[in-house]
C-alpha cells in the first residue's frame, strides 16, 4: 500500500486488494486537497474538480478491469459507479452553476464514496480475493 493510504484510507475501508486501496487513498486525499483549495478560495477550483472526476473514472475502470480478468460479473457494481459518476458530474455542474456550494459537493462525495467502498467494494474485494485463491 501507498504511503498515502494510512493518512487517507482508514483501515475499515481496505478491501486487501492493493491496487484498488492504493486508489482508494489516492482519491480520498484528492478529495482531502480538493476540500483545503475550497476552502482557501471559497470556490470550486474547476482543474481540480476535473481531475477528480478523471480519477474516478480511471479508478471505476480498473475495478472493472480487474473483475472481468477474475470472470466475475460487473455489471451491477457498474451501473453503480455509472449513476455515481453521473450524480457527481451533475453536482459539479451545479456547483459550477451557482445552484449548490462547493462543500455540499464535498460532502456528497465523502458520503458516497465511503458507502461504496463500504456497501460494494468490500465485496469485490473478497470476490477478487477468492478467484485469485482459486486460480493458484
């Protein structure tokens, strides 16, 4: 695991698959960063929203990746990171719109991003976990 991921990614929220925590941390401490220029501009900081949203979608994209290489079926898990990707790129633009605040937008993210991991990904990770231990 990343030297990130002890100050991000709270033990709870491991999944024991490497590349997926060492994401997992990274993007919480985007989100980390994200929230300290919120705060020191009092506004959306439009570069760094859109790297966050870069970052999930590369990071929705290896949980898949690394699914279908263990042949297990992604297409529930996918539909939620899709309606999550579609949620959060709404909220930017709303935010970006002047219809929301920045922190709502923050918040949201945290929120979903914990139950994610929490709700979905741990199961991933066993699921992972247990295709790998099948193939040795």
């Amino acid at each position: 695991m990343s030297a990130v991921a002890p100050a991000f990614l709270p033990e709870a929220l491991h999944i024991d698959v490497p590349e997926i925590d060492n994401q997992h941390a990274a993007l919480f401490a985007r989100l980390a960063n994200l929230k300290a220029l919120c705060i020191a501009a009092n506004a959306l900081p439009v570069v760094e929203a859109e790297a966050l949203m870069l970052a999930l979608r590369e990071h929705c994209a290896t949980e898949e990746r690394l699914a279908t290489a263990a042949g297990l079926d992604f297409s529930l898990h996918a539909v939620k990171h899709g309606k999550m990707l579609k949620s959060i790129a709404k909220t930017l633009a709303d935010v970006q719109a002047g219809k929301m605040d920045v922190f709502s937008l923050i918040r949201f993210v945290e929120y979903w991003f914990e139950r994610h991991i929490s709700e979905e990904d741990k199961n991933l990770g066993r699921h992972l976990q247990q295709a790998q231990a099948a193939q040795q």
